[in-house]
C-alpha cells in the first residue's frame, strides 16, 4: 500500500453513480455570484437551445458513435440563436466587446443527452482563418457552480464561467481526456510515467481535500506541456457535477474508479511511497498557500455554501462519519452540511501547511 491509500484497491466495491437531483440557486449564492462578476445577462438561455427540432447521432474519427448529437433548429430560430451565441462568447472571451464578433460564426450546436446537466457544445468558428474554439451551454445547477468556483479559487487552474438565471455559460477546458490519455499515450516510449505519476497523486490530493466526486478518467484531461528538457502534465477536471454530493469518501479520490486504474499502477511502479507523501505535502502546501490569498472570498463561499442543500441527509451522515473515522477528525462528526464538511476537510488537512505558509510570511515579512 502506498501512502494514503495511493495504490491501494478495493477490488469487490462498485462504484454506482446515480443521476443526481438538480439543486437550484438560492438568493445568497446569486449574490455572490453578482458580486464576482459571475452573474451577466445572456441574450441565449439554456431553454432556447433546448428548441431544437432534430438531432443527427455525432460519429468519431474512427467511425464510432459518441455521446453527442449535432442538433437543428428552424431557420428563425437559428438565426437568431446564432447572433446571441457569438454574443456570448464574446463575453466570455472579451467581456463583450463586439469589435470582432463580425469575424465569428456558429459552425454547430451539438448535445449530450447523458450525464447530469445535458450540456449543448457550441462549436465558433473565426471566418477568416478557420480556427474554432468551444463553449458549453448548461442548466444552472448550485453543486456545480460550487465544484467551479472551488476549482477557480484552490486549484492552479483559473476558469471562466457566467450564469444568468438558469442557465450556466462554461468556457472549454482543453486537454487530452484521460480515458484517451491511457488508450493513446500513457504507454508510448516519451511518455515520462514518473512525472505523469506525480501529477496524478497531486490531482488525487486535490480532489479530496475540497471533496470534489466522480474524477473517473473521462471526467478529467491531461495536458501536456513542453519543458526545457522533457515535458510536464497537469491533470484537470472538466466535470464539477459531484461536488460534495455523494455519500462514500472514497467516491471523491480518484485512485479508487478502477477506470483510473492505469494512472493507479504508475503511481506504484514509479513513486516509493516517500515521493507520494512529498507530492501529498507540496499540494497541500500549495492549495494553502492560494487559500491565504483568497480567504475572504472562500469564507463568503463556504458560508454560503454551508446554509445551502446540495446533497441529502442521508449522504451527508455516511460522509461525515466515514471522513471522521478515515481522518480521525472529531470536528467532521459536528457538520450539519456538505458545505460545513467542505470547511472541516480544509481547515483538518491544511492546518499543518497554513502554520507553514504563515510561519514563511512572518520570517521574510
């Protein structure tokens, strides 16, 4: 067994994730929402898109049917559903700033009739060179702007998203998704396994330290990036649906979906259980160090998100209990929420790295 249970398996456990409940957008999270520049008005809402009048099956490179559909619309409501989505994605891309939106066009609209929040994929092409980018249009849903804004605000990763009522605007998250990276690339001769490996333990750290669900491999990318010697990885979500919503701790560490097996089996082939604990320490270190610097933005967050429903409270009990024996925590026993459980898993395994940053801060202050 590796550190922390890096490595270790539970072999006759199943993971079976049910479609989860939608949880709307109290007034104070709206607040906060408009307070951060979150909250804008759209001039396409979620319920347009869903207007479509027939759907065309999207197929894969190789031929294989996907997840998505390219969907059609009647000429009206197509052009003026075109119009409004370039509009949007000047907002997201420019703040709204119309000057070249007249270079732009909407060359799809694609959907995904699986998963929590049916999500429309808007495919923008620049008109004067090709290029495309993608945006997604989904339904606003409060545990997933929660996973959002904690990955905005504790991750190395900055993201970009916009609500208005119900409807939520996500900007595309670019990499490799995992479930290709183990297909295509995890065993080619340049893949470096001991850095992959290292990314994948701080990503694991991650995800349980702000208890964010549901990390199986086509939930999050890799991406790749040339280094002066070699290359370095960086693994990000992409899907924020499970944020403090299911009841067994382990459903939030990713080394135990056994679709994330391979990374799993590098991890044990190409750390020892001291660089697991190395790698473990530094992002931790790291996630405190970046809480020092937005706290007050959290705590209004956290705040919020501890007086809100995102879960039920049969999940929260199981959760809190299993998190209190893992951890040997009292303070997880007294949560009377997901949100207040969030709050107790930061302040439990970041305590030790906040005294250091703040021991840093005061000797070169």
């Amino acid at each position: 067994m590796i550190a922390n249970g890096v490595g270790e398996r539970e072999d006759n456990e199943v993971f079976t994730l049910l479609k989860k409940p939608f949880y709307p957008i109290g007034d104070s999270l709206r607040t906060y929402l408009k307070t951060y520049g979150r909250e804008v008005r759209l001039p396409v809402t979620y319920n347009d898109l869903n207007r479509m009048n027939y759907s065309v099956p999207i197929k894969d490179k190789n031929g294989n049917f996907t997840d998505w559909e390219q969907v059609l619309y009647e000429i009206r409501d197509w052009e003026y559903l075109r119009e409004g989505l370039v509009n949007i994605y000047s907002i997201l891309k420019t703040k709204g700033d119309p000057t070249y939106t007249k270079n732009l066009d909407v060359q799809s609209i694609d959907y995904c009739p699986f998963g929590n929040s049916n999500p429309f994929r808007i495919k923008i092409i620049n008109k004067t060179n090709n290029n495309y980018d993608h945006f997604y249009v989904k339904k606003a849903d409060a545990s997933r702007i929660y996973g959002l804004e904690l990955e905005h605000l504790l991750s190395p990763n900055r993201l970009t998203y916009f609500t208005s009522q119900g409807t939520l605007i996500e900007e595309h998250i670019p990499g490799i998704p995992g479930d290709i990276f183990i297909n295509k690339y995890l065993d080619q001769p340049e893949t470096n396994l001991v850095r992959l490996a290292k990314e994948f333990v701080k990503f694991n750290e991650r995800c349980f330290v702000r208890l964010l669900g549901d990390m199986r491999s086509y939930n999050f990318v890799v991406n790749v990036i040339p280094d002066v010697e070699d290359v370095q990885y960086r693994f990000r979500a992409i899907d924020f649906d499970q944020q403090s919503y299911e009841a067994r701790k382990n459903l939030y560490r990713p080394q135990f979906f056994k679709e994330n097996l391979p990374f799993v089996q590098t991890v044990v082939s190409a750390l020892t259980k001291e660089s697991v604990e190395q790698y473990q320490m530094e992002e931790r270190t790291l996630m405190a160090s970046r809480l020092t610097i937005i706290r007050y933005r959290l705590l209004d967050l956290l705040n919020i998100m501890s007086a809100d429903e995102i879960s039920s409270d049969e999940k929260l009990s199981q959760l809190k209990n299993e998190l209190a024996d893992h951890l040997k925590s009292a303070r997880h026993l007294h949560c009377k929420s997901m949100g207040e459980l969030v709050k107790a898993n930061l302040k439990h395994l970041l305590q030790k790295n906040l005294a250091l940053v703040q021991e840093v801060k005061r000797m070169y202050a």
